[in-house]
C-alpha cells in the first residue's frame, strides 16, 4: 500500500492492528511524506517528500523468541545491506545496532517493534528510511547521505524498496529454517568499525577501543586494554573525528 502523506508508516500499521484487523504477514505500507518519522533513541527521521524511502514491514516471526528479537534485528539489516551492496560496494556497513553507512555517513536506518505474546515474537513493525534522491540534509543531520549524493543520478524508489523487501525475505527464510549462527555471522562481519582501533564515549568517558563481537542478544562488545566491556544501546556513543 502507498500513501501520500502520514505521520509514521509504523504508527499507521500499529493502529490498523490495534482494531484487531487481519493484516498479512509481509504486508509493506510506503508514504511519500512522513511528518512524525522516527528512528533509534526517539531520533526523528527528516525526509524529502517522494525523494526517500520511507515504508514500514510487517511480519509475523512466531517461531523466534522473545530472546531471539536482535536476531530478527540482524537479519532485517542485512536484507537492507545485500539490496544496497550492488550500488555501493565495500563501503557499505552495518553500525550497530542497525543503521545503514556509506563510509562515515548515515544512509539509513530503521526502527523495530517487536509485539510479544507470551515468550514468542508475535510480530514485528519494521520502519525503515533509506536516503535515495535528496541531496541537501538539514544542518543537524551532519553525518547524512544519499544513494544520489554518492553516485550522482536518481534511482527509482520503487525498484530499491522491492530489492530491498526481496532480500529481507531471503534473511527472514534463512531466519525460520533455524540459521541463526549464519545470520550471526553474516552481520558481525559487516559491522562498521569492526575490529578497527576508534573513539566511543560513555558515562561521559572518551576511551579508545575495538569492537569485537555482538552477543546474541544484541549487546555490544568492545575490547578495552585487553578487557572485554559490553554495552547497551544507550550506553555507548561513536565518536567520528
């Protein structure tokens, strides 16, 4: 489904469910304009009307857990990715825990709405924002980019959204017949940053470390003077010089 305008693809889906309406599994909603878009840590998402990619996801993981939600957070990453990697190449990267970086610049994101019942998964409003065709960024959007700021022409969005919706699907089949450790992997070694000497501040603390590995359940761990520290989203920030 496409619309012109509303205020959040996830907010849309979220209301359509809460009225207790049949929706189906991989049901995708895409907006032009998105005026209450959101990201990570109620980030809001700023965006071009008809020049970006702003649709919400639903599925209807059942067969994960609720201790396996970072794992459905990997795959849908990663589905993002393989559809960008043909365009972008290496500089390509995964930041935990699931933005989209071309080099030191956000190409996009995506927020996760896991819905449980009981001990499993009962479905999952996935939001995703990829910058395609805007050029200028608002001036606290520093670190943003675009497909078209990278490789100067337009792109179709709607040829991307199904590259990417093909892929995510490919990760989320991968995801039910039990392949957990080659999600694990696949993501791990896409992560930005990883294994690179770099800058992070916590606790109001600047301190040089290394990303080593992300637990199962989505925690990050970096490597300090030798002694392994593990962190929570909001726990760790990435310094760029």
């Amino acid at each position: 489904m496409s619309l012109k305008e509303v205020d959040s693809t996830n907010t849309f889906l979220k209301n359509i469910l809460s009225k207790s309406k049949p929706v189906p599994d991989g049901t995708v909603i895409m907006a032009e304009t998105q005026h209450a878009g959101r990201g990570q840590r109620e980030n809001t998402w700023h965006a071009e009307p008809g020049k970006n990619l702003t649709f919400s996801l639903l599925l209807k993981p059942g067969f994960l857990s609720a201790q396996q939600q970072f794992d459905l957070t990997r795959a849908i990453s990663l589905g993002v990715y393989d559809a960008l990697y043909p365009l972008l190449r290496d500089s390509l990267k995964i930041k935990w825990p699931n933005d989209i970086y071309y080099g030191d610049k956000k190409l996009g994101g995506m927020l996760i709405e896991n819905i449980l019942q009981g001990s499993q998964i009962k479905s999952a409003i996935i939001g995703i924002g990829i910058n395609v065709n805007q050029v200028n960024f608002p001036d606290n959007a520093t670190n943003a980019t675009s497909i078209k700021n990278i490789l100067q022409r337009d792109y179709e969005l709607k040829n991307i959204l199904a590259e990417i919706c093909n892929n995510i699907e490919v990760y989320y089949l991968h995801l039910k017949a039990g392949r957990i450790e080659y999600i694990r992997n696949m993501y791990l070694n896409r992560l930005y940053w990883l294994n690179e000497p770099r800058q992070f501040k916590s606790n109001g603390q600047v301190f040089e470390g290394r990303i080593i590995n992300v637990k199962d359940n989505g925690l990050l761990v970096i490597d300090q003077n030798g002694g392994e520290q593990v962190y929570n989203l909001k726990e760790i920030e990435f310094l760029n010089k």
